[in-house]
C-alpha cells in the first residue's frame, strides 16, 4: 500500500498511427488535453509509436521524468500491447503499470466525424489516466506446454500439418470424421494447374501418416469435448463403431464380395452416389487405415432399435464374417468409446463443404439428371471413379457432346454465399480441359469474371483458350429443358447475356457443370465455440490477423489451416497447414507460456462462506475450505472470466488487472470528460 | 371465416368468370367475402410508370377503407391487385417518406391506414385457413383423368413470396390434386404470359403466351388453370393470332375457381365457363362422368 | 454503300448526377452494387427485343448516360414480371429501376413516340383519375385511336368474341367518391412540388 501513496508520475503518449488515427483524430490536440490532466508528468503524440524510435522514447522519458505509469493511444492491445508492456518494462518499470487505449478500431476507423472523434480520444484518454494511478505491479507465471499435437481433420491441411509436426519428433493424434483420411483431395481427378494426378501426389503421403511412428490416427472419429487452456488441453475424442476390430483387419478385403448383397446396391459416399457399395465396404482402394467399415443403416444385420438408431438383429447369414475366418475381426458388439487425450496445442483443420446445388433452383439439379456437380464430375473423369473414367451421362451409355459448366453456383450471391471460392475458375476450367480430353465435346465456360491469381493460373486459362473452350462471359438466368428450335429437342437449355458480345443466348448442351462453391461445414459452429474460436460472418473460423498471425485464434495454442479458414486451393492450404506446424513447433520448443495475471483471488477476511461462486466457475478453479468455511481460487487453473468477480454477495473477490479501484475509477475518468 | 374482398376492375370486367366461380365456391366453403365500399383501382403495373407516389396513395385508399370497415383480412384474387396492395405496405413499412406522402394524401381525405391489413390471395387462404382436408370434403365430381398444367404467373410469387415457393410454387398443385385433377410437369408455371405486352406490342407479349401454350400442349396438359385475369386472357383470348404467327396451340385456359366449382358440382352455367374463347370440351366430358 | 456512326462516348455526352440521383429513390439503391453479371438479361423473358438488355441498362443509368436510358425501348419492353430481381445476385430491384426510368421518361417527355406502352399507362391513369375504375374496353379503345388505328382494325374480331362472351362493354365504371380520390391526387402532387422547392 505504502506504494499507492507514492506521487504518481504518468507518461501519456497518443499515436497518429500514420494516418489511420491522425486522419480522423486530433492528436496533438489530445496531447495538449492530456497534458494538463493531474499526474501527467509529460503528454506526447508521435507518428508511429510502435517503432523502434517509439519504443526508445517511452523507456528514454521513464527514465528522464521519473515516469512511474504509462498510457498508449493507439491500436487495438490486441495488436501491440505486448509491444508497450515490453517497453515499459524496459524502460524500469513492472510491466503492468502500462495501460492502453484504443482509438484506432473504437474511434478514428469507425467515425466520420473528425470533431466528435477526437473528443471521444479525450474521453478515453482521460478514463485511461484515471484508471493508471491504481495500476499495480503484478507478475506472470510460466505454464509448461504439452508436446503432443492434437490435429482436427485429415485432408490434405490436416495430413500435412501432421506429417511436418511428427517429422520433427513430436506426437500427433490425428481425427478424422470419414473411414478414411484424404478429405475432398482424395476424391479428385488431376490437380490445377500441373494436372498432375491428385491420387499420385495424395496417397503416398496418406499412407506415410497411416505408418509414421509419431503420428496416431483416429479415424471414424469425432473430438467432443475440448478442456484446458494453451499448453495443456484435455480432448475427448468420440470412436464411432465401424464394426471392425482395427487391430485385427488386416485389410485383406476378403469380407466384401462375400457379403450377402451380391450386387454393390447402396449409394457410394465417396462417389457422391454415381457408384453402388455394399453395407461392408471400404471407401477406396487407397484408403487410409485399409480397414474396412460396416455401414449399420444398410447391413442386414441390424434393424431399428427402439429409439430409432439402429441395433444388432442377427438376421443376417453373416458370410463376412464366414470369410473373415480365424482373423474374427467383424464385431457386430462394438459401440462407441470415448476417449481421452491430452495435448499441448491444436491445429483445426476441418475443411468445407460444397454448396447444395438444390439451392440453386434455376439450375435445376435433382430435376434434370444430367444436371451434374462439379465433385461428381470429378469422380465421372476419374479412372478409379464408378465409370473407371469413361464419361457417361445418367443413362450409363451417352457421351456427351456439348457441355455448359455453370461458374460461381451459389458463390458471389447475396441470396446464398456472398464471398467468391476462389477455387472454381480454376477447377471448372480443369474439368473443362479433362471433359474435352475424355469426350472431345464442345465444352461452354460461364463466368461472371474469370479469376486466376495463382503462379501458372493465367498460362492455364491461356492453354484452355487455346484448346478452343468457349468462355462466355455472362451468369446463367436457367436451365431448362424445353425447346424453342429444332437443335434444342431433348437437350438442356442455357439462357444466358453473352455480355461481351451483347446478345442473349440460348444454348442447348447435353450436360451442364454446376461449379459449387465452397462454404463453412455444417457443424462450424459447433467446432466454433468447443475450439473456442471467433467466426467470420460467412461462418468460417477466423484467424488472429489476417496479415501478422493468420494460422493463429483469439485462443492460445489453437491454430487453423486450409478450407475452414476461407475457400483455398490446395497450394495455399499447404502452405497454411505448414504455417501452423511451424506454429506449434515454435511453441513446443519454446516449451513455456507466459500467462497473463488477470487471475481472480478471494479475500479471506470478507468471505462469508456462501458457496455460491463455486457451481458458476466454467474452469471449477474455485475450492472451498471446510476447516475455514471460506472458498479459495486455484490459480493455476483460473483464466479470469471474472463470473465470481461479479456474483460474489459480499463483494469479497478481487480480480487483478480488474480491481474495483481500476474500473471505478476509468468510469469516472470518461464520464469526467465534457 | 371472414375477409374483405377487393375484386379489382379485371373481375368487373374481362375477367368476370373468375369472380363468377370465385363467389359461389367460397361460399360453398362456408367462407364470407364483403366487398370493399367504393374501392378504386389498384393501380395495376401502368400507374407505377407514371407516379410511384400517386399509385401508392390510391393502393392505400383501399387498405384504409378496408380497415374502416373494420376487416381483419382483405382478399385479392387478381395477381396484379395483390402484389400492388402488397408492395404499397412494403413501400410504407421500408421507407418513410412514401409513408409520410401516403399518410398526408389520406389524411386530406379523412382517411387513415394504421396497420397493415394482410393482403391474401386465394390459394393462401385455400391452403392455409380453410385446408386441403376440408376442400376434399366438399368434392362430389373428382376431375379423374383431368391434366392439368397449374399457372401461378408472375405476380402472386414474386417479388414477394409470402405463401409459397418461389421457384416452384406448389399450392395450386395441391390444390387440384385434391380435386382429383393430374398435375402436368411443366416448368414455366411461373413464367410471364406477356402482361400488357400482348395488346401493346404483339410481336414480343403473343410469343409469351405461345410458348407456354405449346409447352402445356406437348407436355400432355388438358386443360390450363390459372389464378389471374391477364394470364387467362392473354392464354385465352389470342389464339387466331397465334396460329397465324407461329403454330396452332389450342388449349383452354380456366380459372382454378371455375375446376373447383365443377369438382364441388356447382351448376357449371353458374362457373362463368361460357365466358372462355377456347371451348372447355374436356372439362365436360368430366362433368358427365 | 453503307452508313458509318461514332458510337465512342465524351464525357459530354453523360448528364452527371442521373445516376446517384436514380439511387437515391426507394426500392433503386442497391443498383450501385451491380457487378454486370447479366443474370438480369439471362431471365428477362423480353430482352431478346430489347435495344438495351436490362444489364446495359444498368450500367448505363449508373455511368450517367441519361439520354440513352430514358430513350431506351427496353424500359417501356419491362412487363414487370420480376424474374430479374428475384434472381439479381446482388438483390437489385431491378423492376423497381424500370419503374423509375419510366416515370422519368414521361415526365422529361423523352418516350419514343408512338410507342404504344407509354400511352396505354398515361391512359391508364388518365382513367383512374377521372373515375376511379379502369374499364378496359374503353381503354384499350382509346389506346387504338391514339397510336395506330389501323392495328384496330386487327382487334375487332377479338373485340367482337369478347363482346359475345360478355366480357367487352365500352361503358365507364365510376366509383362514388371520385373527389375524393382528386383530393388525394392533388395532396401528392402539392407534396411532390414542396420536395422540389
């Protein structure tokens, strides 16, 4: 206490920020206000506090002036407080006597009005200099990290994110929802712009994960539960039956034709249903683990259990399990298991999903057959795909003569998604190449704008020119099936502004590509606020910084990579996945965290032992002390949300950075300002 | 169950037969229609293009006087009159300059719109207060082996779909399956028939109306039941001038409410059928089933 | 021999201003949002008759090229059915513009003349203004009569099927209070001259 009573000497600094505060905000004019506040020992403005130069001056001035609190004007903590602390604590003193105010984002970039901007600067300010004079000298703690990486997701982001992080000698567990990790990669035919053979590049690196010492696959699986903070993170992880002993298959296939369906009858998942499987399968002959999976909603060994999943009948002759011989590695007893790992940080790397082409009315899928996605074409031009590559219509014989592919289905369009996926000029004009390669068709591009920002994109968009694909630059108003001439009998229909060259165009093709575009999964927000991450208004997770931590969260030790950050192509998402292994390394070696003390803490002498803070902590940090009747905070296990703080009947629990003092006194501070 | 009943001129005029089958088929439903006192054209698509602020003002003189008759609902079976009464609330509610001009314009008069009396057509009363069950009860003479392509129009769908799918709207699909009626595949059920167009300027407007005629013809279609005046005039009333330019396309066109009277067993001379160009022959082989 | 003509336009040829001053009307603001996709065209069931497709049109009205637009056949070819501003990706009501241009052109007088479309609205509210009613035989009539009356000549017979069916009667519809309804006419054309002052 005897400190609180030392003559407090305040340094106030506001920060033009270029132009970004100045332009809106008066800064000297702040400055000169500020100055005159009592405790201000000195009041400056400066171009870019955040410099070198910036630094040198708040640690010159606390040493010159004898400085004993300072205070920023500037950008979001978020972005340099950690800068300010470092230099305050530099400059002699602890580092929590420093404290800043946000007149960027809350004023200069929101406001219009330069006047009444740079009054509310003031008002800020001067709430932040009230607040100062009760800052506190206070510590950090070290908190230990976990060296085992927990990865969400094994597509290409997630799978490569795993193979860098286990290449380094570090654990992996590796989830992932499907039998079978490759993502949407592993469905696709060649690779833009290289058109190198997706399975050629994917699958050698699938397998490597399936057999990498570090790296612990989970597939058929789905995390839960997330606890824990940076560095220490317990995750439940749920196992979903797949009826299969996995230690036991060996993945000899064995099991499949001698399934009792003698036909492949149900519609093949991982060829968007242009295939058959049967109830036992395996989703393709590279899958990762080579274990095969039992589908209970088509094996005729389960029926309808009472509430309404599905439960084991014993129906069936069971000649899979016939097959499987002496291995006994069919389990129609298997349920799900849950389980418990703990990890020192995360990479989500959970993907997209394409748009639902039925949302599309106009285009009219699901209503004419040859109607197609662009994920079922890949699997149409794909020689292990259903048709071994051979493009065919829906009947299973035509080919295709003329085919229209529809660009930005369901992107770009206030009515669905309104970002552009950045993928489907590229993919559509891949599938434009391959269709023409296969089939030799005349093959019709629609765009609104073709975009290709990619190394080699624009030379591949100059091959396709020159390969004689029409691009017709001009968003599709319907599909239809009805004739008009001769030449459109029993075909489909495009009606479309050629807006180049001025006319409205009615062009019959025998099939139409629908090039979907890419959103968030369907369970984003579930993954959202279990990872305890922040969203975009699209819906897909939203990185700390798009320029200085895009692999980063709002939450420590989560990161994120590929497609559920924002549509990318696989280039990019490598690049991504990369950035974030690089990003847990970091962590790892560092082998520490530095936590921020805004820890709550109860005074003893004022509980009255009521007990009611102890069921509202998220975090169960708060015990109670039966000999004393009083509770007590865990610290370590504390992460300040502050619920006590606010709940507690007598008042008696304090949190540090957010004392009653220091929040009393910056209300008084902004309301003192006229 | 009661609404108020704004007819507009059409159902005066050239499109009489719908009023005439309308009337009598609510009724036998057991449903009460008032006629708005004194009410005053719509405004239609033609006054918009001459004064946004004036059509709106005369739109809302029938909303006010239908709340001074104290209705809770107002019906409007022209598509047109529907989506003018509809869009001069979405004008009022989304901007408030138009409802300060339309406020000022009424309150000259003495009149008063104070809330918005819901706008409803038919078929969304059909579906949604009476209910399908209940028209089935009432049918006597099912129109087995009737196809029938189902028109919706532009009007009652966009640009505000209140009761139905845009896209593909499915009430009066419904609506005459549970006549008896076959429902045709045809999916220009809500393209534009020519509006004013086929008068006007007959080269573009008539070939809107041929094409959904000859789709409605080659897709097996009977007969085509529609839910506005215009559309069953222009389906209807060209039909020489259409063979002239592009093909013979002879199909009837009738109002739902004229199918629904003959599936109740109203007396057919009572439907307005009479008033049609095109000669509902299939209609009366029905009936004499 | 065939005729030459610049197409190329001068800055002098826009009349700055159109273009913010149409969306600033209700129901026309979302046209500064147009990224000239052309859905609009791709739907319009009578833009294949259309001088301008309802796409240039657009982007005629947003770059100030006032003349063209109002003088534009396309805007009085608009049947309001709506399909363009159901689809609009970018949720312009491009209907709604239509209207506005309309209006627009009649007032400034600038319609093609002749052109039917524009004489059966003036009509059209002509009627609804002196009675309250539209009785369309009367107008459709008239319609004739001023713009070409040997295509009337055309219509007898339909005239005639729809006389035999009932449906045709040349007898004008009045409502009762039609002072009323000139008194709330006049109030909106007295607001409309206070705005403008």
């Amino acid at each position: 206490m005897a400190k609180q009573e030392q003559e407090v000497r305040i340094g106030f600094y506001v920060c033009h920020c270029g132009t970004n505060i100045a332009a809106m905000v008066d800064c000297p004019e702040v400055a000169q206000f500020v100055g005159t506040l009592p405790g201000v020992v000195l009041s400056k403005d400066y171009k870019y506090m955040c410099s070198d130069p910036g630094q040198e001056l708040i640690q010159q001035d606390i040493r010159e002036h004898r400085l004993n609190r300072v205070v920023v004007a500037s950008c979001s903590p978020l972005l340099h407080e950690p800068t300010f602390r470092s230099a305050t604590e530099k400059g002699g003193l602890n580092q929590f006597y420093f404290h800043m105010v946000n007149i960027r984002e809350h004023d200069s970039w929101v406001h219009t009005d330069r006047a009444e901007a740079t009054s509310k600067a003031k008002a800020l300010a001067q709430a932040a200099v009230h607040r100062v004079a009760h800052h506190k000298p206070l510590e950090t703690k070290r908190v230990s990290i976990n060296p085992t990486t927990l990865v969400v997701g094994a597509g290409i982001a997630g799978i490569h994110a795993a193979m860098t992080i286990a290449n380094s000698g570090k654990k992996v567990i590796l989830v992932e929802r499907e039998p079978t990790i490759g993502g949407h990669m592993a469905k696709f035919d060649k690779t833009f712009p290289t058109l190198d053979c997706a399975a050629c590049i994917l699958t050698p690196k699938m397998s490597d994960v399936g057999s990498h010492e570090n790296i612990q696959v989970l597939s058929y699986s789905e995390v839960t539960k997330v606890d824990g903070f940076v560095g220490n993170y317990t995750v439940t992880v749920k196992r979903k039956p797949r009826y299969i002993d996995e230690e036991a298959c060996i993945g000899c296939q064995d099991c499949i034709p001698a399934c009792v369906f003698k036909q492949p009858k149900f519609a093949d998942e991982f060829n968007e249903g242009l295939g058959k499987r049967r109830p036992v399968y395996i989703p393709f002959p590279q899958a990762t683990p080579q274990i095969v999976a039992i589908d209970p909603n088509t094996c005729l060994n389960f029926k309808k259990g009472e509430d309404g999943g599905r439960v084991v009948s014993d129906k069936c002759k069971k000649t899979c399990v016939e097959a499987c011989g002496d291995k006994n590695a069919i389990d129609f007893t298997q349920v799900e298991r849950i389980e418990e790992y703990e990890v020192g940080s995360v990479i989500v790397a959970t993907g997209f999903q394409t748009f639902d082409a039925r949302r599309a009315p106009a285009y009219g899928y699901g209503r004419f057959p040859n109607v197609y996605t662009s994920l079922e074409i890949e699997r149409l031009v794909n020689a292990s795909g259903p048709t071994g590559g051979h493009v065919v219509m829906r009947d299973g014989k035509s080919e295709p003569r003329s085919v229209g592919i529809i660009h930005c289905v369901g992107s770009r369009d206030k009515k669905t998604n309104v970002w552009c996926s950045r993928v489907c000029c590229m993919y559509s004009m891949k599938l434009a190449h391959l269709l023409k390669e296969h089939t030799g068709a005349e093959i019709y591009n629609f765009y609104i704008d073709v975009r290709t920002p990619g190394k080699g994109y624009e030379e591949f968009y100059n091959k396709l020119l020159d390969e004689g694909v029409h691009f017709i630059r001009g968003r599709v108003g319907e599909v239809t099936d009805w004739a008009m001439t001769p030449d459109e009998e029993g075909k489909l229909v495009i009606r479309v502004e050629d807006t180049l060259a001025g006319y409205v165009r009615r062009i019959p093709v025998d099939m139409v590509v629908l090039a979907t575009g890419l959103e968030p999964q369907q369970d984003a927000q579930d993954v959202r606020r279990m990872f305890n991450m922040s969203c975009g208004s699209e819906g897909f997770f939203l990185e700390r910084h798009p320029k200085l931590a895009p692999v980063n969260t709002f939450n420590d030790g989560i990161y994120i990579a590929g497609a559920c950050q924002g549509p990318k192509d696989i280039p990019d998402t490598v690049a991504q996945a990369g950035a974030a292994a690089a990003e847990v390394l970091a962590l790892i070696d560092k082998g520490f965290v530095e936590q921020e003390p805004n820890t709550a803490f109860i005074l003893e002498d004022e509980c009255s032992g009521c007990k009611s803070c102890i069921p509202l902590c998220p975090y169960t940090a708060i015990l109670f002390d039966e000999g004393k009747g009083r509770a007590y905070i865990n610290e370590a296990l504390c992460k300040g949300c502050g619920t006590c703080v606010g709940s507690c009947p007598s008042g008696s629990i304090v949190q540090n950075l957010f004392d009653d003092e220091e929040i009393f006194s910056e209300i008084e501070g902004v309301l003192a300002y006229e | 169950m009661k609404y108020g009943y704004f007819p507009g001129c059409s159902l005066k005029g050239t499109g009489r037969a719908y009023e005439e089958s309308l009337l009598p088929v609510m009724q036998h439903l057991g449903i009460e229609m008032r006629e708005l006192d004194d009410w005053s054209c719509c405004g239609a698509t033609a006054y918009m293009a001459v004064d946004e602020g004036k059509a709106c003002a005369l739109a809302a003189r029938n909303l006010a006087i239908a709340e001074q008759e104290g209705h809770a609902q107002l019906m409007a079976p022209c598509s047109a009159c529907y989506l003018v009464l509809n869009k001069t609330q979405h004008y009022m509610a989304e901007y408030g300059a138009m409802k300060r001009l339309v406020d000022k314009a009424l309150g000259s008069v003495n009149l008063r719109v104070t809330r918005p009396t819901p706008v409803r057509h038919p078929l969304d009363v059909l579906l949604n207060d009476v209910g399908l069950e209940a028209v089935k009860q009432k049918v006597t003479h099912p129109l087995k082996g009737l196809k029938v392509a189902p028109y919706y129009g532009c009007q009652i769908v966009r640009p505000y779909s209140t009761f139905d799918d845009q896209a593909d709207p499915q009430t009066m699909d419904r609506l005459l399956e549970s006549l008896g009626a076959t429902v045709v595949d045809w999916p220009l059920k809500t393209k534009c028939c020519g509006g004013s167009l086929t008068g006007t300027l007959p080269k573009a407007g008539l070939r809107l109306a041929y094409i959904l005629l000859k789709e409605a013809r080659k897709r097996g279609a009977d007969v085509i039941a529609t839910v506005c005046p215009l559309c069953q005039f222009n389906l209807d009333g060209y039909h020489d001038k259409i063979a002239a330019r592009w093909e013979p396309v002879r199909i009837p066109t009738v109002y739902f409410s004229q199918l629904m009277g003959l599936a109740f067993g109203l007396p057919a001379g009572r439907l307005g059928l009479q008033r049609g160009f095109v000669p509902m022959k299939p209609l009366a082989a029905v009936t004499a089933a | 021999m065939f005729e030459i003509q610049r197409t190329i336009k001068y800055e002098a040829d826009r009349v700055p201003g159109f273009g913010r001053e149409v969306m600033g009307v209700p129901g026309c603001e979302k046209l500064k949002d147009c990224i000239q996709c052309g859905t609009c065209s791709g739907v319009c069931p009578l833009s294949i008759y259309m001088d301008y497709t309802p796409r240039q049109v657009m982007a005629l009205t947003r770059e100030d090229f006032k003349r063209e637009v109002l003088g534009s056949h396309t805007i009085w070819l608009c049947a309001s059915c709506y399909a363009c501003a159901v689809e609009c990706p970018r949720e312009i009501r491009i209907t709604d513009i239509m209207y506005e241009l309309k209006q627009r052109a009649i007032h400034e007088g600038v319609y093609p003349r002749r052109f039917p479309i524009p004489v059966l609205a003036q009509e059209f509210t002509k009627m609804v203004h002196d009675h309250g009613r539209v009785s369309e035989g009367l107008l459709v009539t008239k319609l004739f009569l001023k713009t070409n009356p040997l295509a009337a000549l055309g219509m007898a017979k339909l005239g005639m099927g729809l006389m035999k069916t009932g449906r045709f009667s040349v007898k004008q519809e009045n409502i009762k209070r039609r002072a009323e309804l000139a008194k709330i006419v006049e109030t909106v054309d007295q607001e409309n001259l206070k705005g403008k002052a």
